[in-house]
C-alpha cells in the first residue's frame, strides 16, 4: 500500500465517508481500460486505507500494472527516438510534402555508415518522429529488448513479437534518387505482444509514428480492430527474435537488409550502440534509481525524470558513437579506400533469399520445438 497526501482536497473517504487528504498513490493517474473510467482512491488516512485493502487490493494491482505498463512504453518509445536519431542511416537530400505525404528523397551512398538527422529539412516533431521510425519497427524488439524486460518484470506473464500489415496508408514515400523509383513495397509492421498477469493483453508499438499513429501502447483487441488490415493470420515469434536478426545483420554473408548492403559497418555500428545502450541502463539505475521505481513516481517527478534519462542517453550514445566513427575513419587511408583486404563479397540476390529463407525455416523450427505457437503465411514446407 502506498498513498499521497493533498493538503486541500473535496474528495470523500471510500472507507469512511470523511473528507479525504490522501490518495492510493499506486494506482493513481492509472489509464482507463476498455469501456472503463479509472478514478482515484481517496482516504482520510492510514488506518481507513489499511481497512480497505482487502477490498481494494485485486484492482489496485491491476490498475497499477496497466499504469507501469504504459508508462514503460511511453519510456521505451522516447529512448527509442534517441536510439535511432543517433544510429540515423538514410542520407537523406531532399524532402517534399505532397497531399499530406512525406517524400524523402536519399543521395547516392559511398562509405557512410552513421549520418547526421536532417533536422533543417524536417523540424515538424511529429515528422521527426515518423521519419525516425520509418521502416525501423523490428529495432524496437531487436535494440529495446532490455530495456522493455527491465521495465515490465514483475507485471508481464508473457511477451510476443507479431507482425502485421496495417490499415493505415504509409505516411512516408522513399525515393531512391539512383533509381528515380518510389519505395512502394507493402511492408509487413512488427509490434510487442504483451500479457499481463491478470490476462489482459496489450500491443506495444513503438515505430507506428511512420503510420501516422505515435500511441506506444494499446490494448491488443482495440489495435486489432483499428490499426490491423488482416487479423486472420497474424505472423507471431517468440521474443527475442529481432535481437537475433540484428545480430545476424552484422556477418556480412548473410546481410539482406537492402538498406546495409553498401556498408555492412552500418549493423556492427548499431550493434555497438546497442551494448552502450544497456551498459548505461545498468549504471543509471546502481547511481540514480532503478527503472521500476521511476515508473512508480507520482506523475510529474516520473516526467522530469523521463526526460532527463533520455538526455543523458543522448549524450553517451552521441559519445559512443563519435569513438566508433573515428575508430573506423582511422583505419582507412586519406582517399577512402580501406586498408584490409578486401572485405567478403555480398552474395547475390538469389543467395541471400535462400539464406534468408533457411534461417526464416529454421526460426519457425526452433519456436516449435521450445513449444510456442507460431503462425507462418511464408508458403515454406517444413
């Protein structure tokens, strides 16, 4: 139990009637639930609180669960932003904004492997978040694993990762400017399926702002309903499989990804920032306070201290990051060229889908024999 006192309140004592002074503070400013009004719990006092836990003990947690749930998505979201301004990829030239569309134009890459975010071409937040996000959902299962682990030990009985194609038109056009092509792929959108104890389930979604939808978390039969275009056979893993992929990204005879084949240094830099990432997790909260406990603060102690977890994240990832373009800087010569032999050819297209489709196989193998359901919509034999 745990309450907060307000010197001058016009609320009544559930308990007792009296006029109340203090609030169960782990409940409080909780998110409503489907056809659900949440309001505060208010007391006279310590005593009349203690007398009505026995009755208001199964909501409370279910209510304090649902508040740590999405202040957690809410905080994994800011640091995903962070994340991903500072691992930025796409040499972006050129913007234009036609019939409510982002059309980002990207130059011709050479050896870039980090470049900076073209914030005097896009300084709409909203945009910014879009673009940050544009096709990097499964970074949020792959690079925030951790830290979404950390934050909802304790209230979650089991995590999934889902992919679907969503309803909503793709707020983003990416022209290649080499190819004068748009980027008209229908991508599938990869999201966190999250249970709670009580059984209720959730979609974390961390990488919708490139949908025009920029809400971390909703319950997972209302995202069904509004954001998913198919729900017949959703494509379901275990978690854990992103972080796998991204680790797999950096051996360069099996990079797919289109965007890494002219630089696998892109991946390995992502994969440094990673363990960054979480080595600073760790000492944020052994010298300011555990992640858990920060979720659990009344509501503008737990903002100010969002925020300045996320300028700190800055700040080492920027630093992180400086170290490692310089390190890779300093082993190529003046002109560019590097140093090492050369570096494993990139198979080609027919290879990389056939090692793409045997790991694929084999991903959908391991989740079976461990005795999750998967569902597979791929057309593999296995």
């Amino acid at each position: 139990m745990d309450y907060s006192t307000q010197a001058h309140s016009t609320h009544s004592c559930v308990q007792c009637g009296e006029a109340a002074t203090s609030v169960c503070a782990a409940c409080r400013d909780s998110p409503e639930g489907e056809n659900e009004q949440v309001n505060s719990t208010w007391y006279c006092g310590v005593q009349c609180q203690t007398d009505a836990w026995s009755d208001h003990k199964l909501h409370c947690k279910a209510l304090a669960a649902r508040k740590t749930l999405y202040r957690a998505a809410d905080t994994a979201q800011a640091l995903f932003y962070v994340f991903r301004e500072i691992a930025f990829d796409k040499l972006v030239t050129k913007v234009e904004r036609v019939e409510g569309q982002i059309r980002l134009f990207e130059g011709l890459y050479q050896d870039e492997v980090l470049v900076p975010f073209p914030n005097s071409l896009i300084t709409d937040a909203n945009e910014k978040k879009a673009v940050l996000s544009y096709l990097s959902c499964s970074d949020t299962c792959g690079y925030m694993d951790v830290l979404l682990k950390t934050m909802l030990g304790g209230i979650s009985s089991k995590f999934t990762e889902i992919s679907f194609k969503l309803k909503a038109q793709h707020p983003l056009k990416l022209r290649m400017i080499d190819m004068l092509k748009e980027d008209t792929n229908d991508y599938q959108h990869d999201v966190l399926k999250v249970r709670l104890k009580d059984g209720s389930s959730y979609v974390i979604d961390l990488a919708g702002a490139q949908y025009g939808h920029n809400v971390p978390v909703m319950q997972y039969d209302k995202y069904l309903k509004t954001m998913a275009r198919d729900t017949s056979s959703p494509i379901e893993w275990p978690f854990g499989l992103q972080r796998a992929q991204a680790v797999r990204r950096c051996a360069p005879q099996i990079a797919i990804d289109p965007r890494y084949t002219h630089n696998i240094d892109i991946p390995k830099a992502n994969e440094q920032l990673y363990q960054t990432f979480n080595r600073f997790l760790d000492s944020w909260q052994k010298t300011k306070m555990p992640l858990k406990t920060m979720l659990k603060l009344q509501l503008t102690e737990y903002l100010n201290n969002q925020q300045h977890l996320a300028e700190s994240a800055r700040t080492v990832l920027q630093g992180a990051a400086d170290k490692h373009l310089a390190r890779i800087k300093a082993q190529k010569p003046p002109h560019g060229l590097p140093k090492a032999p050369s570096p494993v050819p990139m198979p080609d297209l027919k290879t990389r889908e056939r090692k793409f489709e045997e790991d694929y196989a084999e991903s959908l193998r391991s989740a079976l024999a461990k005795g999750h359901r998967v569902f597979d919509i791929s057309g593999m034999d296995f």
